[in-house]
C-alpha cells in the first residue's frame, strides 16, 4: 500500500470540512467511490476509511453532518 497516496488523500477529504468528510464517510461505507479515492486500490481505499472514522471519532460532538 502507498502509505504517501492514502495520507495525500486525507488531506485533501479533510480539507473539504466536517460535514463533507461525514458524507464521504458515508459514500465509501456504501461502496461509492469518490473523486479523491478514483486512483487508490482497494485496500488503500478501506484505509482511507479507516483513517477517516478515526479522526472524526475525535470530532463526533462537535461537528455533524448537517
């Protein structure tokens, strides 16, 4: 797995806001692949999810989807 291509990746999801970062959460559950993730794998895909719910988990009380 390229760890620098997954960490560029949230970088750029993260940067798109919280409630943009819940709804790709959601979109890459769900299967979707989104514009950031169009030239990852699999796997470093799942690892963006991963790395996603981790760092929101920080935000969960203060940062929603709306």
């Amino acid at each position: 797995m390229a760890q620098q291509r997954v960490d560029q990746c949230l970088e750029m999801l993260c940067g798109k806001g919280c409630s943009a970062v819940w709804r790709d959460i959601a979109a890459l559950e769900a299967g979707q692949r989104l514009p950031e993730t169009q030239d990852l794998s699999v796997a470093e895909r799942q690892e963006v999810l991963v790395q996603l719910k981790s760092v929101m988990s920080v935000y969960h009380n203060s940062c929603s989807m709306d």
